[in-house]
C-alpha cells in the first residue's frame, strides 16, 4: 500500500498577525512556525494504519512552501513517515486552494496513491478545500472532517464529524483521501532518537515549474485586521474595581441579576 | 445575477442554516434558485423555485450523487454562484461541484465587504477579501462562483415565508464511491443548555481540569448551567454535554459568561446569540472581545473566585 | 558564522516543549507543595520514552545521538516547566555520559539502556560529602578490595534521585597515601545491595520532587569488575564529566529564569498601578530590559560551551562561564520577577516564588559560583606565564 499525507507549516496561532507590505497575506518575520495540527492527525492516522498493516505501507510525506517548511517535513518523518517531496515554493502563498491542489495532483498522479490524508483545513487560511479537490482532480473517492478511522481488507470506514455532535458513519474504497479533523486521534511526540533517524530519510525536492499546476481562480484582494466592534466595555485595572463595575453592570443592565 | 442555493437536509428534517443562503442572496441583491435533496414532507419556506432531488433515493450524505444533481441544476439554471452553507454538508460538497466546473470557491464568508467576500484567516485575527479571478463579484456580472458561508453570519431577517415552485430532478444511476452507513447520536447526558437563561463556561485560559470547580461555583452562585468551549472538552476535563459551539449546543442565555475563551468562530458560532455577553481574557485582543458586552480583562482564576464570592454576598 | 538550531535541534525542542507544557507544567505545583511521586516517576518514564535521557549518548546503548546543543536546550524548555523534573533528567544523562566515557563494554552495555529506557527510574552521582563539597578531593569514604570484592565505607550527602535511582556512580578513595586528588577511584553500585543505606532525605528551599539523601556505606560490597575506569584515576574522571554537568545545570537555570520573566513580563501588561499598566513605568521596564538581556547572554555561553563540547574540544573554561552566569542571571531575574509581581510574588497563588526557590540552588549545586572563578581563572592563568 501507497500513502500519501500532505501537509503545511503554518504559524503559530497565538501569534500576534499583521498584514505584510502588499497587504495580500500576513507578515511572516516574526512568526514561529509549526506543523498545521489538522496535519498533525493526518500523519498520526497513516502511521497508526502503517503500524495496523505490520509496517508494509510506505508513508510519503508531502509539503509545499519555502525552505523553512522542511522543519515540519522533518517532525512528519519522525513520526513515522518514510521519505518526502517538498515542493520549494516561495511564492506559495499567493496560490489559491485550487493552484495547491492542482500541484499535489500532478504529483500524485503518476504515484499510484492507495490513500490519502489531509488535514480538514489549514490553520491559517481555513478554506478546507485541497483535500477535495485534489480527490476530486485523481477521481478518487473522498471524505470530509474525520473523527474516527477504521481499514480492513480495502475498506475504510469514515466517521465524519457533523453539527450538534452527530456523527455520519461511511464506508469508502481505495483508491481513497480522507481530511482529518480535530479529536481524530492523539498525534505521537516524535521521539528524539526518531527525529535523528529522520535525517537519513529521503527528501525529494521538486520545483512548481515541474509539476503541471493551475492558474488562479481565486484572489486575495487584501488581508487586514478585523474591525473592532463599538460599544463593547472593556475593563482594565484592579480585580476588586473589576468585580464591582461587573456585578453593577450586571443589575443595571441584565435582567438575571437583581 | 443569480444564486443556486443548496439547502440542508439532514436525519428527515430540513436544515435551519438553509433560510442564510437566503439572506445571503438577498444581501447580495441576487435573484435565487433552490435546490435540496430532501423530501416532500419537510419543504423550505421559499418564494422561488426549488429543485428537489429524493434523499430516499439519493441520500442524505452522498456527495458523488449529490454533485450530480447541483450540476444538473446549474445547466439548467446558468447561475452566476452557487451558495452553500459551510458546513460539515457544504465543506465537504462545495469543492466537488467547484472542479467540476473549473469554479473558483471561496469559504466560509463571513461578510460582504465593499462589493468583494470577506473570509477569516489565522484563528479570526484577520480577514482576508477574496474575488474569485477576473470577477466584480458579488456586485456586478461575475465569474462563476462557488461559495460558502459561515453558519450565523447572514440570518434571514424575517421569518422565512412562501411556497416553493417544485420542479423534480432525477439522475439515470445510483453509483457512488461512498456508501452512506448511518449516524451516531451525540452523547448527551441531560444537561440542555438551549434552555438555560445564564451559561457560565470554562475555556482553555483556567488552565487545567483541577480549575473548572473555580468556574462551575460561578455557575451555581449565578443559578445558571456550567458550558464549555471545545479545547476543554477535547482535553477531558468537562463532559461533552456541556460544549458550546459548533460542534456541540448552540445557546441563546440571557447571560453568557466566557472565562478564559479566546473566541474560536466554532465557540462564538454557538453562543452569539445570547443577550448579554460577559468575556473575562488576559487578553485584551482575543476574539470574544469582538462580541462580549463587557471583556474583563483579568486573570480568569484571580477575577472568577473574587466575582463568585461578590455573587455569594 | 550560523547561530541557528539544526532542524533536528529545533524539532527536539518543539518536543520538549510541547511535553513540557502538556505534561509537566500542570504538575508541578502540585508536586511543590504536596508532591506526588508516582506522577513525578511516571513523567520520568514517559521522558525516559522519548530519548530524554541520552540525548548524548550512542544509539547502541539505547542513546540519542542528538548531541549537547539540543541536550542543553531540551534541558531549558524541561525545567521553564519543572525544574525537579529537569535536575534528574540532567543528572542522569550525566551518568549515562560517565559510564559511556570510562565504563567497560560489560557496564555501559548492562546500565546504559536502563537509564536510557527508563528502567531505571533514574541514576545518581555519588561524589559529595559532608567534608568534601567545593573540594571533593578531600573525600573520606574508602574502597578497600578484600579477594574478589570490594569494601566500600563511609557516606556522602547531597545526591540527587537517590532513592529511586537504579545505579550509583560512587567515588572513593582507594590509595590513602597518595597525593591528594590521585588515589581516588570510581565505582558503580546497584540499588539495593547490601550495605548501601539511603539515609535522611533533606528539606530543601526548592526543587522538592527531586530527593536529595544522604547515602551510607557500611561495609558495602561490591563485585571486582564494579570499578570503572581505572584505578586511582576517578577524580580527574569526576572533574571532566562536572563540566558536562555544568552546561546542564545552567541551561536548567535558564529554563527557570525564562519561566519567570515570561510570567512576570505578561503579568505586567495586566497589572494596572496609579491608572496605568506597571509595563509602562520605566522602573519595569529595565527589569524586563535587563533580565531578558542578561538570559540571552547566558544562552549564548550555553550554546557556545554546548557546542564545543559536541565539537570535540576543550570546554571545561566555556562551560564554567555559561554555569555561572546563566545561573546568576537567572537568580537575579527570578528576583526582578517577583519584584514586578510585589507582594502576589511571595504568595503560592503566583508561580514565580517556587521559581525563585527552585532558581536558588543552581548557583550552588554541581559547582558554586565561587568554584567556577575559580576554574575560570585557573584555566586562564595556565596560559599565561
């Protein structure tokens, strides 16, 4: 069995974000990046099935974005992938989910990918798109926003996470992509002799310009911090000040507290 | 311009997040087609056509055989976007319907801005405006278009009124690469807290599953029920039962107290609606000071055990 | 010149970060005040797991092969969360580090993987007495071979895991006649042979969850082929394996340091005094200046003690100097950040008063900062004259 587990570097979301220069994306100096967590499940799922499968699975790993990306293909390797494709793209953020997918295919294409797993969405962007469209451009068969895994003999079965704490329970076949989603699993510590040995493993590096990709169907117009809501109280300053405004407010202004 | 709306159906019963892509259209000042794959029993309130597609036959979650049915509208329709609900239905349908017209989607949008969509990005600490390429949207004639929008974010402002023109769609074949097993009931434990008139709810910001007593004594002292945001659900140290947000109870309190939620759009999503909102963050510039009526902006662990023995005098 | 973390030292870092955060911050008020020591071995194996515990040492022996840079940073993100935690795992990739350099194949292949693995809870280093601190030379615990034993007598205080540790690197002095400092061996004990008592577990200022005992030996024996090295040559074993300590020690105090200038930084931004934030009195300010300034500093004398020692060259100078400034800066921040947070500093409601009690010992154990002077000087002086 071939696997496939795409995944993104992205910052780290307790950041504090401002536009960069152009205004068309965020400002990256001063940002720390880390594997996507959506990601982080993705990769924990196809290690669990590599070691379900007594090891016979080969998991590649593949991201695309700058050269700094190859620390999050590294702490992927670690977990438990075997080798890696980063495709080095500085201008990656520019592509819209559609150009991203349509690289991946062009990748995978001619792999022969048994499975595939992604993350649902990516932190930063959150549009939850290249999952799909890239099983959509191999015509394989796709689920969405996975919460629990199973495999036997071909079979997956999905159960997708929807509104109020449902579940919806569904069986695919391979060939197949899955999106995984918060809650999927436990992603492992990579451990430290682990992240040595992934030094050694295979890291291909492709350019944008060998891969067959789209061009845009979507732009960016500007990115920009939200507006601040009027007319919400802020209070600062001392707990026992705090606590006195509140409790005011409160009688004055809710009908729960008299 | 026109919108094909794709309405909701889930377990027999239309969706209410059906009637936003109303709002939505009208908000856009486009004219608008429905489709649903649903039933007769449970038609939407809609002034306009409606194509309807059988779940019974077609399923409920089915998204190759749904795709279908959407393309077979758009050939009929010429629409200038197709409007989905983002959510576990449309996230998952949307970019299939968007390849195979070669569309360009934009998710979740939260907002008309300017004649342009506007989307979040990086946890809400930015919005990003999005035109699908070459297009005017949503002002003028557009591109094609696929979209989503956020659940919550365009609510219909009236209630929802008329009776749908129905024109029937059928596909020739059932294949599918999913097959569509059943659901699983959330696990409830009896706490409903749709009906509770104040939610205290404990978020990442207590720190740690010994902390939640603090928050549930805030709760009793205040007479209200005790909620949750998902982080601290998912970290075990509140039942599920309790979760606000999308994936858990959506809620509409007289009082809504937040402590040590930073606002995620799946927590505010479910809570929004509450009359009164009370946020206590150490950070003044978490998301729920967006909607709270008053943001304290304190330690939660210090503010609640000082606020609750005020509550309790 | 590159001053940046490899990807591998990056992604060790995330690691202990991460498990650090997760796993250990939560537990370590709890293990201060109360302790919970089932808990606090329990994160010891689940360390042990990971490769905390021979990041320097060979895969072979159940090691990491991760090298003294990224022992010394995982060593500062373990202690931001716990510092007892973070002084057993520096003491046992200490031990490990000392049987990997003088032990036979037999020893390092027979208690390397334990500690390595985490059978063993921990290892100790059993070097200090009660006369013979700052100077260990002057030890008085002896090693006398009786046929196929040896005989160990004596005692030593201050050692670290001691109660739960698997293997004890003891040093005693073997040839009474010799020179001071040259007849001196080193020895390894198991836990529990006969002879070998754990005594009176101190009541420290700080770093509670890690048992510090007296050890006794009353008439403790020990098989032949326990010496390790060779005979009479411990004491210049014990002072190079120290300078490996040190690097240790001081990327820990360094962890502490951070720990409570991140906390008393943000708390600062909260606190509102005569209307305004105290982060904007200058008199805050330069605290946060200095102490952040002075920790980076010290950071850097780790990295460069840290790597030349991976590197392969002297470092016994770089490695006194990274010990004791990183710990005195790290005591003066610890300092500056319960100032900042006045009197809430010196309550338990706050944790920056268990980093200032945990902080203390650093610049006292493994070597005083008077004794790095001293060595610093030592080592400079040599060349000169």
């Amino acid at each position: 069995m071939k696997i496939l587990v795409c995944i993104k570097q992205v910052p780290d979301m307790e950041s504090r974000f401002r536009p960069n220069g152009d205004k068309t994306w965020y400002d990256e100096s001063d940002l720390a990046f880390r594997m996507n967590e959506y990601d982080e499940y993705a990769v924990e799922q196809a290690v669990q099935l590599k070691e379900q499968l007594g090891g016979e699975p080969e998991i590649t790993v593949l991201s695309i974005g700058p050269e700094r990306t190859v620390e999050a293909i590294k702490k992927a390797l670690a977990m438990g992938g075997d080798r890696a494709v980063h495709i080095r793209d500085d201008r990656y953020y520019q592509k819209d989910p559609w150009q991203i997918a349509s690289m991946i295919a062009s990748y995978a294409k001619g792999e022969g990918f048994d499975l595939i797993f992604t993350g649902m969405q990516s932190q930063d962007r959150g549009s939850a798109q290249v999952g799909v469209i890239v099983a959509e451009l191999l015509g394989i068969a796709c689920a969405t926003t996975l919460v629990g895994f199973s495999y036997d003999g071909g079979t997956i079965t999905a159960k997708r996470e929807l509104e109020g704490g449902i579940k919806g329970v569904a069986k695919l076949k391979l060939p197949a992509l899955v999106t995984c989603q918060l809650g999927l699993n436990t992603p492992r510590y990579p451990t430290l002799p682990n992240i040595m040995k992934a030094k050694k493993k295979e890291i291909a590096s492709l350019t944008p310009a060998e891969l067959s990709g789209e061009a845009e169907l979507t732009a960016t117009a500007a990115i920009y911090p939200p507006a601040k809501k009027g007319g919400g109280l802020v209070l600062e300053g001392e707990i026992g000040i705090q606590v006195d405004r509140l409790m005011g407010i409160l009688k004055e202004k809710t009908a729960v507290l008299r | 311009m026109k919108a094909l709306l794709i309405g909701e159906y889930r377990q027999g019963k239309l969706l209410d997040t059906t009637y936003e892509l109303k709002a939505f259209a009208d908000r856009l000042g486009a004219d608008s087609v429905m489709l649903l794959v649903g039933s007769d029993a449970d038609l939407p309130k809609y002034e306009g056509r409606l194509y309807l597609a059988d779940a019974g036959k077609y399923g409920e979650y089915n998204p190759d055989l749904h795709k279908q049915l959407v393309l077979q509208a758009v050939e009929k329709e010429n629409p200038d976007c197709i409007v989905f609900v983002h959510s576990s239905y449309g996230w998952d349908l949307a970019p299939r319907v968007a390849v195979a017209l070669k569309a360009g989607q934009v998710s979740e949008i939260v907002a008309l801005n300017d004649g342009a969509y506007e989307v979040n990005a990086c946890n809400a600490k930015l919005r990003r405006t999005v035109t699908p390429k070459g297009g005017l949207a949503p002002s003028g004639a557009c591109p094609l278009a696929v979209l989503t929008i956020q659940a919550g974010a365009f609510s219909p402002s009236g209630e929802p009124q008329g009776a749908p023109q129905l024109e029937r769609l059928e596909l020739s074949g059932t294949a599918s690469a999913i097959e569509f097993v059943g659901y699983e009931a959330a696990e409830q434990k009896g706490v409903d807290l749709s009906k509770a008139e104040i939610i205290v709810s404990a978020g990442r910001g207590v720190g740690k599953k010994d902390n939640v007593p603090v928050i549930a004594a805030l709760a009793s002292a205040l007479g209200g029920e005790l909620g949750a945001s998902r982080p601290v659900v998912d970290a075990g140290w509140v039942d599920h039962s309790h979760q606000v947000g999308t994936t858990g109870q959506t809620v509409s309190p007289k009082l809504y107290v937040a402590c040590g939620i930073s606002g995620a759009i799946q927590h505010l999503a479910g809570m929004k609606k509450a009359d009164f909102i009370v946020a206590i963050n150490k950070d003044k510039d978490a998301p729920i000071g967006e909607i709270a009526d008053v943001l304290v902006v304190a330690d939660v662990m210090q503010f609640v055990p000082a606020f609750t023995a005020k509550c309790a005098r | 010149m590159f001053l940046e973390l490899t990807e591998e030292q990056k992604l060790i870092q995330e690691t202990a970060r991460n498990f650090a955060r997760s796993v250990l911050e939560p537990l370590a008020p709890k293990l201060d005040r109360e302790g919970d020591h089932p808990a606090f071995l329990a994160n010891l194996k689940k360390l042990a797991e990971l490769g905390f515990m021979g990041l320097n040492v060979q895969g072979e022996y159940g090691g990491s092969e991760a090298g003294v840079v990224a022992f010394s940073v995982a060593m500062t993100e373990i202690a931001r969360a716990c510092a007892s935690t973070a002084v057993t795992v520096s003491v046992n990739n200490m031990v490990c580090e000392v049987i990997q350099a003088i032990g036979s194949q037999e020893q390092k292949e027979k208690y390397i993987p334990r500690i390595c693995s985490g059978a063993y809870a921990a290892g100790s280093f059993a070097l200090t007495e009660t006369g013979a601190g700052s100077d260990p030379a002057g030890m008085t615990t002896t090693a006398v071979l009786d046929g196929d034993s040896w005989v160990l007598n004596g005692s030593k205080i201050f050692i670290t895991s001691a109660p739960y540790a698997g293997v004890f690197v003891v040093w005693a002095v073997t040839d009474k006649e010799a020179p001071k400092g040259k007849g001196i061996s080193c020895f390894l004990v198991e836990q529990g042979t006969p002879g070998l008592v754990i005594g009176k577990q101190e009541e420290k200022t700080g770093q509670h969850a890690s048992a510090t005992n007296e050890l006794v030996f009353d008439n403790c024996r020990i098989p032949k082929d326990a010496l390790m090295g060779k005979l009479n040559d411990g004491f210049r074993i014990a002072v190079a394996e120290l300078g490996g300590g040190r690097i240790g020690i001081g990327s820990l105090a360094l962890g502490i340091g951070l720990a409570a200038m991140d906390y008393a930084t943000r708390y600062s931004t909260e606190r509102v005094q005569f209307g305004q934030k105290i982060s904007s009195f200058q008199a805050t300010q330069w605290k946060i200046a200095d102490s952040y300034t002075e920790l980076e500093a010290a950071r850097l004398l780790l990295m460069n003690a840290a790597f030349r020692k991976e590197s392969g060259r002297p470092f016994a100078k770089e490695a006194s100097m990274a010990k004791l400034f990183a710990t005195e800066a790290a005591n003066r921040a610890c300092y500056n950040a319960v100032q900042m947070l006045g009197g809430y500093g010196y309550t338990a409601d706050f944790p920056v008063e268990r980093y200032a009690r945990d902080v203390r010992i650093t610049s006292i154990y493994e070597g005083t900062s008077e004794i790095q002077r001293v060595i610093i000087a030592r080592e400079i002086l040599k060349n000169i004259g």
